[in-house]
C-alpha cells in the first residue's frame, strides 16, 4: 500500500502533467500562458483577461457542477496600513460580493493577503452595521437616536463650520484621523478651509520609530528590501503584525528560502519570533543598548563602509560642532568614532537587556558578515513604548548607515525613494492659522500632533472645538486615559459638536451627536502609496458595486447608488460638505472643489481621480492607452500600478547642471541655488529643507566636489549628528544613544513589573475588525502573558486564573496564561480586546462588545461587566452560533498618559504591580482615578523643553521637520516674536 506522502506525490505530478498540457494547449493556439506580476501561474489566481466573466463551481452545491459567474472587481484592504489588493468576486445574478480575494496585479500585495482581507466580506454584511445618518436625542450617551436625512446633517454641520470660519474660530475645527488609508485628501480639505485641524493618531502608534528615522535621513520611514537581504533585523513582530506586514512579511520569507538570516528582538516569542534564526527576549526599553553594542562591534573590527561613512555622514559638522579643537579630516573623526561607543560592550548590553553576552557577539557577528544586504524595521514595538524609544530606530539605522546599507539591494531606502503621491486637481494654500492645541509649544520636535493630550489642553482651558469629527478613529478606547477622553467628550462646554464617521458603532461615537455611516474598503474611494520594496506604486481603493456596474454600462454619479443603505463615501461627503459652506465661493472654499471641466459645477471622484492619474501618475496613461482604456478606466480594471521599481541609490545622483545655476554653498557643503526645483516630489519628500531665506532651495550637497541629490536633512547627509536635537535643546541626545526607559529596571519600585500592551495579534486590529465574525471566532480575548515563574512567585496558581494589574492610575483584571514565552519580570497582553457597550447603546458587534456598567463617583471611574458576549438574533444566522463569552479586558483605560519629550510619542509599556485578584475581582473589571491621571500628564509635561520667545529664532519648531498639514510659513514664529 502505497503511503499518503505518495498519493500526494502522485497527485502533484498528474497537476504538474495538467499544468504542462495546459501551457502547450494554450501556446499551441498562439495565446499567452499568463504568470501575472506574481510569478504564479493560473492555478492561483484568475487571469486578468478573464476578469469580466470568471466561473467557479458552487463548492456546497458538489456533487453537482453548479457555477457561480463573476465580474472580478480590485479594490484595496482597509484593515491595516498595508493596503493590500483586494478582488472582489461581483456575482453576475445577485449583484452582490461573494468573496474577496487576493489581487494579483497588486505590485505590494502581489496576490496575498491576511485573514483580515477576505474579512472584509463580513464587515460588509455586519448585522450590526450603521445604515442611516443619525442624531442623538437626549443626553451624549444616553442611547437615543433619530434618523436624519443626509441633507439635515450636512446642513446642520456647514453653518456651525462657516460661522466659525467667517468669526476666525478656525481653530475650533478638527478633523482627527486613525488609520488614514488615503494620501492627503483630508488635509487637503483642511487647507481649503483654512484651518489648520489636522489631527492624527500617529504619536500613540509609530512616532517613536519615525522620529529615529527622521533625525538620520530626513524620512520618517524606512523601506527595507527584505527580499534581497542576507540578514534581516528586526524589532517586533513583523511577520504577523508589523508595518506591513503582509508585504513585507511575504518577502521574508522569500529571502528565507534564499537563506537569509533573521533576527528577531521581542521580549514576547510572537509568531515571527519562532520562525528567527536568533530570537533575542531581551529587558523591555534595553533594546537600543544591543543596536548600540552591534554597531560597536562594527566599529571596534573596523568592519564598517569606510567610504560610504566619510562620503554620507555629516561627520564633519560633528567635529566641528562637538570637536573644533580636531583637525576636520575622516581619520580625525574615526578616532573619534572609536571611543564614542566604547561602553557599549557585549558585556554591558547583556547586563542591560539579560541576553547572554555570547548571544550578541554571535548575533553582532552575523551582522557584520551581512555587508550592504542588510534589512532592518522598527515600527512601533520598543519605539512606543519606552521614553526615548525613539533612539531604538536611531541606533538600528546606525548599523545600516555603518554597514553602508543605504539604499541598496537588501538594504533600506528612505521611504521617500519607494513612495509615490500624485498631484491632485487643486492644491490649496497653506492654512492661516497655527492650531496650539496640536502642535503645542513643549513639543517643539514632536513627530506628530500631540493628539492624546487633548483632553488634558481642553481642560486646561487652552482652546475648545466648536465642531470635531473622528474618522476611522475611537479615541476612547484606542488612546490612553480614555476615561478623560470620555469626560471631556460629554462636556459640550469643550467639544460642541462630536461628529463619527465610521462604518460602525464604537466606545466614542456612542458619545457623539451626529454618527454618519462611512464605507468599509469595498464601499469608497482613496489612493494610496506605500514603500514595501524597491519600487514606487500606487494603489486605488473604490466601491467593487460601482466599478461592476458601471463596466455592465450603467452610469453612477453617487457611491450611495450602490453601497448599503444610506452608506456614503468620505471623499463625496468632504466635497459636498465644502460646497455647502461656501455656496457662492466667497469665502474662497468652493474653488478648491470645483470641477474642471465643467466650471461653476461640483467636482465629481470620476473627475477627482480622472485628472489624478491622467495628469500625474507617469506611465499610467501609456499603459492604459495600449489597451484602450483611459487612465481612470484602467485603474477601476487592475486597481493598482507600479510606476517605477529598482530605483537604487537616487541620493547619489549628481545634480544636472542645468539645476546649478546661481549657487550658493554653505561651509558643510549644503548646496543652494534659486533656480533648482525638487527633482521629484517623491524622492525629496515631506522633510525636504526649506529655502536658505532668500529664496533659494536646496538642491544638493557637495560630495567630493561633485554635487549630488543628497537626503532631505539641513546637512543633505546622513545626520550621525543632529544639529536640530543640538540646538533644540538636546545637545546630550543629538547622536544616537541610549536612553534608560521609564521602565527601566532603575525606575521600577519593588515588585513592579512591566507590562507590554501594544503588541497586535494577527486576526485582529483596533477597531472595525470586530466587525468581522471570522476574525472574532479566531481571536476574541487578550489573557495577560505571565511567566511560570512569576506566577509561582505572585501565587497564581493556573492560567485562567483571575489577575489584578495595577497601574499607577488604576487597575484592570484579567485572566492570567502562564506560559514561558514571555521574559520573567514582565507581562504582557494584546491591545485589540476588551470592547463595550452600556446597556442603553445600540449593539456595535455583537460578537465583540460585552456590556458594561460604567459608574463615575468621588473616587474615580469603574466599569463592570454586565452581560458578556452571547449568541443573539440578527439578520446573518451565524450571529446564533457565538461559542465564547470572554472578549477580554480594556487594559487602555487604565494608563496615563506618557508623552516623550522629544518626539512626542507616548511611551506605552507600564510600570505594574501584578497580584492574584481579589475574591470580590470580575474578569473584565476596570478602576480609574483621573484625577492621578492629570497629575502623570503635568510629571511627564515637565520633562520637556518647550520653545518660547528666544528659542531658535523664535520658532515654533523647525521649519524642515515634517508635519501632515504645514501652516503659513510666518506662522511657525512664536506670537510675538
Ligand atoms: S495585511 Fe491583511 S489587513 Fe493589512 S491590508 Fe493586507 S490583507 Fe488587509
């Protein structure tokens, strides 16, 4: 009897023998096999050519061969940043999506996705989704609410906007943004208001990463070109969850089986963890002292890029700054570059991190033998959570920019290098107006806006709103401290009106006085560019209903022709909401969202995107011209374009004559000239330094006299030495270093423990996810990681176990999982759980949201479980068949806020005392003083040095760092100054 290892061997020849007599066939008749940009053949995705009328065989029908005909329809995921490509299988009878696939034309996602894509599918068909605009009637929270039609709510919303704009309250208007997954309509619109309301929740997620980043090469982000890596650094969990991950994650691998290494750095052993060469758990906030103890070693056996190190760093200005008594050579510097890190011994990052010093001179080792092939991430992870995370990214660039690993094959680019934003049809001015409440003066260098203390500037009577939207953000359970994220929303003294743009229901539009229903991935219009490889692209997400029926001929001029309900678009919404605002174009508004065409008359998308990749999008036209398409035509078929791969080293090109006219160097050899325009947008992006003053740009660096594009920093070098953190106030931190944490073992009181609470798990993200009953079956609780050993200690007997974790304004309990894939001395538990409702609410996901009791006395807030998730009735009949109860705790509600000083992110992990619960404890149970609250704020707010009147000029921040919506120029100066 043969064994099943060879009926499947068997099996994958006679396919193999299938596959070959197919290709023939195919070429016999003189057609194409197609291989798709994936490089698999048809056996894993349906051909292009095939995508109006794709049949498959009703797999519940069989035995019987029933097929199902389908337009195959892209469009983009909207449940991380990846923005993967999505198919969207269009039945031919119903006119309704089957199912979502992967797109293999996508050139980042190349026909892959999580589970999280296919998902989408349950998002849209949510029973418990928001259909209809609405308002609330009674209180903020109360639970009442009335149908409004569309034209109420916009009406409504343009005359508090226009009063406000016409009386120069521009700074009562904010537009706060969780995942963006658009590039730069919103702010756009913004600026066609003049206010400057962009708010982000960038500084609770990845600034800490960026700002490390940002300080060396002017980009915030790095794109590693895992695929062509020898060794593959990474911080996190980026094979499951990281920044994206999906991309990214699918070229690991690829590299892997070319016999790349890859380490990992996770105190946790996440999935990706297990799948490293190295897996290093080391002490939570020790990781930058290990990139320090790598790049040492590199720097002690001298196996650095010594050419790349004398001709790409700002070594010079170091010298000159921090060294004048030296003479200004390389080999000055060298013996310099020697000593600075002399401390940082294998023995002294073991001491640190708890990683065995034979551990990281192996590890440091295989980094060396890596040379310019060397890829490395850090997103969030330590980043985030630790004061002065921002230098774990620092110093893991140090390595790459010792190795010489810059922009290389298996290297990391600047993202600007593999990201690509078109030109819109309008570009409005700068906005008049500086918003404090954002971009307040103790944060000078902050990343971001300072979106997490606005609750805290509210209530210090620094500004209020007058009208504030969310949009695919939940303040209230995404943000530390949201219980005085939650005082303040119900205050109407503070926020006048609270406006939701969200798909469905969540912790803070339950607060809000107008919910209007947005669509999920499938159901609207954005593009998107992000650096996932060597290559620019550009992705289009738009409603599969409209593009299907217009391909079958039909015209929509509305998505809510076709989405569910009264289910809109934002980018609809923001175009129709400006015109009402501005009906007869005085206030200067209407302008910017005006149709070309067909003047006086509303912009349409069609004409929005239509004139975007017709006028701004090289190569696109050509390639959709040589199959008879337009432009916009082209992009509904195929839903993504790659418009440029391989780039390499741009940074190194020399500058055309043509653009040296008029020149002007400074002694560091910042070349000026007032001719030179950026020589792409793309590739001297958002930080690119402003004109020397009088009118010039900067066009390049003298490289040994020649000059060359150099990187958008002040010195058009690798900043090894930031002048920025010098002269801001930071001398000590200006190169990069090592900050003890606030988790730091030194700052912990006895018995303290840190807890990691920001890791994702790979089935579920923040909010809208638990919408999607696939995923909530997979993953719906978040148990507290705790060593056996701790829980020996602390007298937790098995997981499931009941656990209380104190933070310093509160506690929250939770079930303990004992397990030894955590370091002992640290806990550690996911951040996706925990959702709720109060009784009074509308059900937002019924297979997520447990109900709760939410009381607020003297001594704080409290929350109790009331009813836990259960089967329930709705219009999907796999609502019956809810098998759990525990959807886990809301661990956010329970941590202040911690603001880093520098880069203005907050610094997650917490210092926590953990203990067996106590007898009266429930699952789920939640204490919170916020009063402690504002007092951690007012600690932490100390740490800064803010600008004022004598700061750098009397700046407000530095011109040349990067913010989502810049202000006039004249308005970065300190009022007054
Ligand atoms: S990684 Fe998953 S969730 Fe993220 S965009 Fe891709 S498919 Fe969607």
């Amino acid at each position: 009897m043969p064994g099943r290892g060879d009926h499947e061997e068997d099996d994958l020849d006679a396919l193999g023998a299938r596959v070959s007599a197919a290709r023939a066939a195919t070429q016999a008749r003189g057609e194409t096999f197609y291989q798709g940009p994936s490089g698999v053949h048809l056996a894993a995705f349906p051909p292009r050519e095939r995508w109006d009328d794709w049949a498959e065989l009703d797999s519940r029908a069989w035995p019987a061969r029933k097929e199902h005909r389908y337009l195959l329809v892209p469009t983009t995921c909207f449940n991380c940043e990846s923005a993967c490509g999505l198919l969207a299988y269009v039945d031919r009878d119903s006119g309704q999506v089957r199912k979502f696939e992967g797109n293999p034309e996508h050139p980042g996602s190349r026909g892959r996705n999580c589970a999280k894509g296919p998902a989408t599918l349950n998002q849209v068909t949510d029973p418990d989704r928001i259909l209809y605009p609405l308002r609330r009637s009674g209180q903020r929270g109360s639970g009442g609410w009335e149908r409004v039609s569309w034209d109420e709510a916009l009406d409504a919303l343009a005359a508090r906007i226009r009063a406000a704009i016409i009386e120069e309250r521009q700074n009562e208007i904010m537009i706060h943004i969780g995942r963006p997954g658009e590039d730069g309509f919103t702010e756009r619109v913004l600026a066609s208001w003049g206010v400057d309301g962009h708010n982000s929740h960038t500084n609770v997620c990845s600034s800490g990463g960026r700002t490390g980043y940002q300080f060396w090469m002017g980009a915030d982000r790095p794109s590693p070109d895992h695929a062509n890596a020898k060794v593959i650094y990474l911080i996190s969990a980026h094979l499951e969850a990281g920044h994206y991950f999906n991309p990214h994650a699918q070229r690991i691998t690829q590299a892997r089986a070319n016999g790349a290494k890859v380490i990992v750095l996770d105190t946790r052993l996440s999935n990706t963890a297990t799948h490293a060469d190295h897996w290093l758990s080391p002490v939570p906030g020790s990781e930058a002292a290990i990139n320090l103890a790598v790049a040492q070693h590199l720097i002690a056996t001298g196996r650095y890029d010594r050419q790349f190190v004398r001709r790409w760093w700002n070594w010079a200005e170091y010298l000159q700054a921090c060294h004048p008594g030296l003479p200004g050579t390389f080999e000055a510097f060298e013996e310099v570059l020697a000593t600075l890190y002399s401390e940082f011994t294998f023995e002294y990052a073991a001491a640190e991190s708890g990683i065995d010093a034979a551990v990281l001179a192996e590890v440091a080792e295989t980094v060396a033998g890596a040379g310019t092939r060397f890829s490395a991430h850090v997103w969030r992870s330590a980043a985030a959570g630790n004061l002065g995370g921002w230098q774990v990214a620092r110093t893991l660039f140090l390595i790459s920019a010792l190795l010489g690993a810059v922009a290389t094959e298996g290297g990391v680019f600047p993202n600007g290098l593999n990201k690509f934003v078109p030109r819109p049809i309008h570009t409005p001015p700068h906005p008049g107006v500086w918003q404090d409440l954002t971009w307040p003066l103790e944060y000078p260098l902050a990343q971001n806006e300072m979106s997490f203390l606005l609750p805290h500037f509210l209530n210090e009577g620094r500004g209020k709103l007058d009208t504030y939207f969310i949009r695919v953000y939940n303040p209230v359970w995404t943000n530390p401290d949201g219980l005085s994220w939650m005082e303040v929303l119900t205050d109407e003294s503070k926020i006048g009106c609270f406006v939701a743009l969200t798909p469905t229901w969540n912790e803070s539009a339950y607060f809000a006085d107008y919910v209007l229903p947005m669509g999920h991935g499938s159901e609207r219009h954005d593009t998107h560019s992000y650096e996932q490889y060597d290559g620019q692209w550009i992705g289009f997400r738009q409603p599969v209903l409209r593009a299907a029926r217009e391909r079958l001929g039909e015209t929509i001029t509305d998505s809510r022709q076709v989405n569910p309900g009264e289910v809109w678009e934002e980018n609809e919404f923001w175009i129709e909401l400006s015109w009402r605002i501005d009906p007869d174009g005085s206030l200067g508004i209407r302008q910017y969202h005006e149709s070309r065409a067909r003047p006086g008359e509303k912009l349409t998308v069609d004409e929005y995107y239509g004139w975007m990749f017709e006028n701004s999008v090289p190569g696109l036209p050509k390639r959709a011209a040589a199959e008879g398409l337009t432009p916009l035509q082209w992009m509904r078929r195929y839903g993504a374009f790659e418009i440029t791969s391989g780039q390499g080293a741009l940074y190194g090109q020399p500058v055309p004559a043509a653009e040296l006219e008029d020149v002007q160097v400074t002694p560091e050899g910042r070349v000026y000239t007032a001719t030179a325009k950026p020589f792409s947008p793309n590739i001297v992006p958002m930080g690119a330094p402003e004109p020397d003053g009088e009118g010039r740009r900067a066009a390049g660096v003298d490289v040994d006299g020649v000059v060359r594009r150099g990187f958008p920093t002040p010195s058009g070098r690798l900043e090894f030495y930031s002048s920025t953190l010098a002269a801001w106030g930071w001398p000590e931190h200006a190169l990069p270093g090592y900050i003890k944490s606030h988790v730091h073992p030194d700052n912990l009181d006895a018995g303290q423990m840190v807890l990691l609470s920001t890791f994702r798990l790979p089935t579920q993200i923040h909010t809208r996810s638990a919408n999607a009953k696939w995923l909530d079956e997979l993953a719906h609780t978040n148990p507290v990681w705790i060593h056996p050993a701790d829980a020996a200690r602390l007298g937790v007997a098995r997981t499931g176990d009941l656990v209380r974790v104190e933070t310093t304004i509160g506690y929250f309990v939770a079930k303990a999982w004992i397990t030894e894939g955590i370091r002992p001395g640290v806990v550690a538990c996911s951040h996706h759980m925990g959702r709720w409702r109060l009784d009074a609410q509308p059900r937002g996901a019924g297979g997520m949201m447990a109900t709760v009791d939410l009381r607020h006395g003297d001594d704080g807030w409290t929350m109790q479980r009331r009813a836990p998730v259960a089967p329930y009735e709705s219009s999907d009949p796999d609502s019956q068949r809810i098998w759990w109860s525990d959807t886990g705790v809301h661990q956010n509600l329970t941590f202040p806020v911690h603001p880093d000083p520098i880069s203005g992110m907050h610094c997650w992990h917490q210092a926590v005392t953990v203990r067996p619960a106590h007898p009266y404890d429930q699952h789920g149970d939640i204490a919170v003083d916020t009063s402690k609250a504002r007092a951690v704020y007012q600690e932490w707010l100390q740490l800064t040095h803010p600008a004022g009147p004598g700061s750098q000029g009397g700046l407000r921040r530095p011109p040349w760092l990067m913010r989502p919506l810049k202000p006039a120029r004249g308005l970065f100066r300190v009022p007054g100054q």
